[in-house]
C-alpha cells in the first residue's frame, strides 16, 4: 500500500506535472493499494497510471476527482477503465 493522501507537509510544491512524471517512473509491481486523493492528477496523469504495467497487481486506486482545477476528466476515467493493466481494480 501507498498512502499518499496524508502527507501533505510537503505536496503544496508539487503540481500535475511532477504526479504525472512519478506515475511514469514508478517500478514497483508488487503495489496493490495506491492513495492519491489529495493529489493533482490530470488527465495526463491518469492515462500514464494507465499505461504503466507496473500498476498491473493495484486493487485499489483513489484519486481526488474534481478537488483541484487539474483534475480527472471523462478521458481520464476512460484511460483508466481501458487499460490493460488496470483489469484488477476492485475499488476506484
């Protein structure tokens, strides 16, 4: 699990562009519960969730859907609902 929804002594500096770049270069298969509830992710950021494999064994995935003025749109959703790597989500 990755809870990042409770840090946030340190998020006020991070915008879409930097979520959606740790999204591309996360490595790590063995996550199956990912929190970003409190974090601006885009468009852009879904569809690089969406096209990583690494994401492949998450369950769980929570995204803050229309807290911030970049936020997940209908395009976003339909990356993430059509991605191959994201067949085992059980909670979104």
């Amino acid at each position: 699990s990755l809870d990042l929804a409770s840090v946030s002594e340190w998020r006020r500096d991070i915008g879409s562009d930097e979520v959606t770049r740790f999204l591309g270069e996360w490595s790590n298969p063995s996550i199956r519960h990912l929190n970003l509830d409190t974090w601006p992710v885009d468009d852009k950021g879904a569809k690089t969730l969406a096209k990583n494999p690494a994401f492949a064994n998450l369950r769980w995935l929570k995204v803050g859907l229309g807290r911030f003025s970049q936020c997940i749109t209908k395009s976003g959703l339909r990356a993430i609902a059509g991605s191959p790597h994201l067949q085992n989500l059980v909670f979104f």
